[in-house]
C-alpha cells in the first residue's frame, strides 16, 4: 500500500488551542446530552406515541448502541481522511436524524432516526477527542484540557434529566430533538474557521468484518438484555441470543488476531492500564445510565414527580460532575491517574449504597445526597480514565485511541439501561425492584477502586508510560508499523 506523508502543520497558539478546545466541547455537549435528555420524556413519549413502556427501551438504546458500534471505526476513518472533515460530516448527519426524531409519526419511525443519530454521534465523540490530543501537544496542557473535556460530556449526560424536563414543562416530547438544531450549526461555524484539519501519518484499512462481527455481538448482548424479562431468560430465543453473542465475539477475537490491520489491536489489553482504563469506562456510564434511569422511573412513577422535578433531582449530580472533574484533570497532570480513580470509586460506591434500601418514602434530602456523591465519582473518573487511554497508545492514533474509550462509555450506557430497567414492576413495587439496581451502582465504585490499582502514578510511570515511545520493542510493535 502507497503511503501518502501529510504535511506538519505548524504549531497552534495558546488562544487557538482553548478555542480548538471549546469548539470540541460544543459537540461533546451535543453527544453526551442526547444520551441521556430522552430519558425523562420516555413517559411522554410512551403517551404521545402510544408505546408500551418495554417499547421505550429501544428508543434509548438505538442511539447508544449504534454509537458504541460505529465509534472506533469513525475514528480510523478521521485518521485517514481528515479529522474536521469527518467531524463535520457527522455534525450533518446529527442534525438531519434529530430533524427526524422531531417529526417521528411512530415508534419505529423514532427508533429508525435515533439508530441514524447514533450514526453522526459516532463521527464526533473519537474525533473531537482526537482534535484536542494533536491540537495540545504539551502532556501537562493536554491532561488539563482532557480533564475540561471530561467535564464537559459528564455535565451534558448530567444536565439531560434536567434540560429534558424543563423542556417537557412548557413543550411536549419533540423539543428534546428540536433543541440540537441551534447547537449543530454552531459548531458546524465554529469549525470551519477555527478547527484545523489534521489526520494519522499512515491511513490504516478499513477492518469491515471486524465491524460486523462487533456490531453483531453488542446488538445481540443488549438485544437480549432488554428483551430477557419479555420472553424469559431460559426461552428458546434467549438461549439462541446467547449462542450468537459468543459465537459473534469469539470470531471477532479470531479475525482482530490475524488481521494486519485490525479495527481493534487485542493486544493493547495485554496492558494493565490500558484494560483498566476501558473497564473503567464501561463501569462508570453503567452506574450513571443506571441511576439516571432510576431515578426518572422512581421520581415519575412511584411519587408521582413532573418530569421537570425529576429532572430538577438530578442537579446535585451534574454539579459534582461537573466540579470534579477539572479537578480531576489538574489531579492526574500533578499525581497520576490513580489517586483520581480511587476517589472517583469511593465515591460511586457510597452513593450507591445510600439507596441499597430504597422504598416510597425514602427522604428527599438522602435522595439528593446519592445523587451527589454519584456525580462527584463521575467527576473524578473520565478524566483519568480518558488520559491512561490516551496515554497508552501511540500519537499517531489518536482518533482509534478516542474511540475504543468511547466504545466502552456507550457500552456502558447501553448495560446501564438495558439492566437497570424495571419496567415490569407496578409503581408500586418499583422502589423495592429498583434495588438491585442501585447495588449495581455501588459494585461499579467497587469495580473502579480494583481499576485504580492498575492506573500508574507520576512518580513511577512504569512500563506503561513508555512502551508507546519506545520503537520496536514490547506488544505495540506491530501497532507502530500500522
């Protein structure tokens, strides 16, 4: 294959590197708050569309779910064709699906149009993150822009549940799409004249049957989760799900291991951090999807909240987020990540098991206390947990590196409500029914302090820290020559 070199383009300023910075974060915002604003309008949605609450999961999980699947290879193809043009064709595409999400007459209509927003979303989550790591060439300035990126998408998937609900207050379900429109032809100005295009120094091919075979396997996997309490985890069709789920990621090992060019290179998990760093993610946006899910189906159902109200809940969550994650950025440029992630846990964990033993009249001040401690382990998670990700693989792959951290957040979004839904329960029950969920939570602050120990810290940066630098030596060989 022809290599094509690309010319270096010169060094950025200070003010246009924050600037490439807060046109990205405009994006990030745009990702994170479609993720989760739907989730307070699903019981007008249900109503207005005439859906089943079983129904509605998909209409969550359409978007997660075709983002997870087509994030790393939008990724690589940033990398080969240029980072602000495919950042911009996916503003585009976001755009056109939100337009008709708004104008959705059916329940499939909507599914179909989320599945297409997932498509665009996918195009901005790895490359905006690629734009900030090549636009940010200092380590130190790098690891504190992450950090405000982390803070960013925390706030936007935070800010959902409450932007949903005010919006529900005085409209009815379709301005939760109508409200992108402003967002998108702003970044789409922004980054035509302030953002740089940039691409990998070597294009990699395209790995179609990698695609498939990840595709396949994530659809099946939460197809099943979602439909398993419908029609019975031992029925004939849960079994069938489970064979094709294994059969569908033991092939997708066999083709990533023999092909020369991967869509994901298996052996960056032999890797300590790097597996904790993708662990990690997915154990976070399982507790946050969880938990905003709960608490929407809680607060509307069971006390009989608005949907602003219940929206309005989730503010402590979204302001330890949002606060704790710079603070976190600041953190793993001073320290490492570990610190960061083992307070991120701690976290998590006791927010978690502050409604281990929910019930209908559970007080409203501990309720907002769980969400707080929640959205504080959120914080102090995605950035340090973005950074060793970033970190762990070479520059030159920047846009892959973005996207496998992204595959493991909508993953996680997409385990996040597929098992913390309670649909089936009455109002009544829904509190007690809940539970499991919120010891899910709680394991997931266990999951990330395990995590931690894997992280590396400044002083003793370890094998980890320099296997990227270092040529023809150790698992990423081969990865460098790609």
């Amino acid at each position: 294959m022809t290599v094509t070199p690309h010319p270096v383009p010169p060094p950025l300023t200070a003010r246009r590197r924050w600037t490439v910075l807060a046109v990205c974060c405009l994006s990030m915002f745009l990702v994170g708050l479609d993720t989760t604003i739907v989730n307070v309008g699903l019981p007008a949605i249900g109503r207005g569309l005439d859906v089943p609450t079983r129904g509605l999961e998909w209409i969550v999980d359409a978007y997660t779910l075709v983002l997870a699947s087509l994030l790393i290879t939008s990724g690589a193809l940033a990398d080969r064709f240029g980072r602000r043009r495919v950042f911009q064709c996916g503003l585009a595409v976001f755009g056109v699906a939100s337009l008709a999400c708004a104008l959705a007459p059916s329940a499939g209509v909507l599914v179909a149009a989320r599945a297409l927003q997932g498509v665009g979303a996918s195009m901005l989550s790895p490359v905006a993150l690629a734009i900030v790591v090549n636009a940010m060439p200092d380590p130190r300035e790098r690891a504190r822009a992450i950090g405000v990126w982390a803070s960013v998408f925390g706030l936007s998937t935070a800010a959902g549940p409450l932007t949903g609900g005010a919006l529900l207050a005085g409209l009815d379900w379709r301005a939760l799409f109508w409200i992108n429109a402003p967002v998108i032809a702003a970044a789409l100005l922004l980054s035509a004249v302030f953002v740089p295009e940039s691409r990998a120094g070597r294009a990699r091919r395209l790995d179609l049957p990698g695609q498939l075979l990840l595709t396949l396997a994530l659809a099946v996997v939460v197809g099943v989760l979602i439909e398993g309490p419908r029609v019975g985890w031992t029925s004939p069709a849960a079994l069938a799900g489970y064979a094709v789920a294994a059969a569908a990621t033991a092939g997708f090992v066999r083709v990533e291991s023999r092909r020369a060019e991967p869509l994901m290179d298996l052996r960056l998990f032999t890797r300590p951090a790097f597996t904790g760093a993708v662990v990690g993610a997915v154990a976070v946006f399982v507790a946050l999807s969880a938990a905003l899910l709960l608490n929407t189906l809680y607060l509307q159902h069971t006390r009989g909240w608005t949907p602003l109200a219940a929206g309005a809940a989730t503010l402590p969550l979204a302001v330890g987020a949002t606060v704790c994650a710079p603070w976190a950025g600041r953190l793993v440029g001073r320290t490492g990540a570990r610190l960061p992630l083992l307070l991120a846990g701690g976290f998590l964990t006791a927010g978690g098991l502050c409604l281990v033993r929910l019930d209908p009249d559970t007080s409203v001040p501990l309720l907002l206390v769980s969400y707080a401690l929640i959205g504080i382990g959120i914080g102090f998670a995605n950035a340090p947990i973005t950074h060793t990700a970033v970190d762990g693989l070479p520059p030159d792959r920047a846009g892959v590196a973005g996207a496998i951290t992204s595959t493991a957040r909508q993953l996680g979004s997409a385990l996040g409500i597929a098992g913390g839904l309670v649909a089936t329960a009455a109002p009544a029950e829904l509190a007690h029914a809940s539970r499991p969920g919120w010891m899910l939570v709680a394991a997931c602050g266990v999951l990330l302090v395990v995590v931690a120990r894997a992280a590396r810290t400044k002083e003793s940066p370890g094998p980890a820290a320099t296997a990227p630098r270092t040529a023809g030596r150790g698992p990423l060989r081969r990865s460098r020559a790609l």
